[in-house]
C-alpha cells in the first residue's frame, strides 16, 4: 500500500513548495538502485573482516567493528575507494527519477546524508548554478572551504546542496561508524556555529521532506533527534516523511503503519508509505493539477 497523505496535507506540501519554503532531506533510498545499498556493503565487510556479531547487515555497526579492528579511518576510505570505482549515476533523462523532479522544483536548498553528488548534478542539468557545502562537525573539516565564504546566500538559481554527514571523496567528512554518529549528535546539539545561518533558516522556517529513508534506519532517528530543537522552533510547520512501508504480513503491515503514522504526526511529521519513485510521480501529478488551478 502505498500514499496516506491526505488532501490537507498534499495542498500544504504543493504550497510551501509553490512559496519556496521547503527543504528536502535526500536518504540513501532516493538512489536506489544505483549505488550498493548500505546492508549489502555491510554483509561484505562482515564476511571480509570476520565480524563476530548477529547483524552483519548493519553497516553503522559493522563499520565500527572495522574502524576498531584497524583504525577510525580504514571503512570511510573503503566507502571512497568503492565511490571511485562506481561509475553509474542516476538516469536523469528520466522524468520520474527522484534527483531530476527535486532539482525542478523552485527550491534554494537541499540536504542530504548522502555521500553522493547526485543531487548537485540534477541541479547543473537544470542550469542551476549549484554550490556544495558539508557540516563541520569534526575538527578535520572545520577550516575546510565553505561554499558560504564571501556572503553567498542559496537562491532558487543559486541552489546549495547540504551534506550533513559528509560528502565523497572528502574520508574525514563522513559520518559513518557508530562513534561518528555520537559525536555528531553531541558536536551538533551544542554548537549551532556547525551548521551555516542559511541551513539554520530552512530547518526553521520551512517544512522539510525526508524522502529516501526507512523506519528502521539509526541516521533517520538520530537525524530527527539533531535537528529537534529546530524543528520545535517551527511548531506550526507541517513537515513530511517518504517511507518505505514496513516489512510483514499485510494485517501487520498495517497495524504498524497506523501506528507510525500516528508517532509521527505528534512531532509534525506526515507519512506518505511508498518509494522516492512512487512519491515524485505522485508529487509531478499533483504539481500540474495546482499549475492548472492557478492559471484558470
């Protein structure tokens, strides 16, 4: 089953869009298909690096098993090597995939957690002049340079591209081994100078579309954990979550999205249950309908 936005909450997302209030959060799920999932490369490392424990599908723990058994930076630069020997992208000659329909919407920022540059290269083939920037939340990439350098502001032609945890080939950026999400969460929670003043405004003062995330994933729940405090800031903006439904029989399957729906709707939160593809063709349809409207 897929939707459960309702009309309310379709009108509301279309309209923040429409007025350039919204900031979408890409998660691994936004390239599916393209780039090895995480629990694959995980169950890889598992077997390569004779990981002990019972969820060798978890990369965030396995990664920290390898960072432990050879040092902090041994998985992020393994994450690198497999970036560079990666040569697929995206088809964005397609008008359903996740990254094009994104970069056509008259939006001036985008986050991801990510390691990829997809959402950059969307944006270019719309004539965008797009900038990248990553979060400082280690020592490393604090004197890194910031595309914020000279007073740039993120404009709908200017677009900036947010890499919240890291971004290829920059190793020492990526938040990915257990301890990276700690002290990401610790560094973040108490030093708002991480995150530039333009990033800041968009948590507060649009509503956010996580697309491309599950339930389960540990990034989400602590990505919704970071940025509580800016999103209690916005209490009275709608925000919205692109979830993959939940796996089990269909009667559970149900029960558990009710239920969810249910927890998330008290933080603000609006669940649509389907892909980044089933939700950006839903998204195109409902765009063109409020285009018509608009011109009649």
């Amino acid at each position: 089953m897929t939707g459960s936005l309702n009309e309310r909450d379709w009108d509301i997302l279309i309209q923040r869009i429409n007025d350039k209030k919204c900031t979408p959060f890409l998660g691994a799920g936004a390239a599916y298909g393209v780039l090895p999932l995480g629990a694959d490369i995980a169950r890889e490392w598992a077997q390569k690096y004779d990981y002990p424990l019972e969820d060798p599908s978890n990369l965030i723990a396995v990664a920290q098993f390898v960072a432990l058994k050879i040092d902090p930076m041994a998985p992020k630069e393994e994450i690198v090597r497999m970036f560079e020997a990666n040569t697929r992208a995206p088809n964005f000659a397609d008008s359903c995939e996740p990254h094009r329909v994104l970069a056509g919407l008259p939006l001036p920022v985008y986050v991801t957690t990510n390691y990829d540059n997809f959402m950059s290269q969307a944006l270019s083939k719309q004539n965008k002049d797009v900038r990248q920037e990553l979060c400082r939340w280690n020592r490393f990439v604090r004197d890194h340079p910031s595309a914020f350098d000279g007073g740039f502001v993120p404009s709908v032609a200017n677009p900036v591209v947010f890499h919240l945890h890291g971004y290829n080939p920059l190793a020492e950026s990526l938040v990915l081994t257990e301890d990276d999400y700690l002290d990401f969460l610790v560094n973040i929670s108490r030093d708002d100078t991480l995150l530039p003043p333009s990033i800041q405004k968009a948590f507060v003062g649009t509503s956010l579309l996580f697309i491309g995330y599950r339930i389960a994933d540990w990034n989400f729940r602590v990505l919704l954990r970071s940025l509580a405090r800016f999103m209690e800031g916005g209490l009275k903006r709608t925000h919205f979550a692109v979830m993959t439904p939940p796996t089990a029989s269909e009667a559970l399957k149900q029960k558990a999205q009710n239920y969810l729906s249910e927890y998330y709707e008290n933080i603000d939160v609006r669940m649509y249950w389907g892909t980044a593809t089933e939700f950006v063709k839903d998204l195109q349809l409902r765009l063109q309908q409020f285009s018509s409207l608009t011109r009649s």
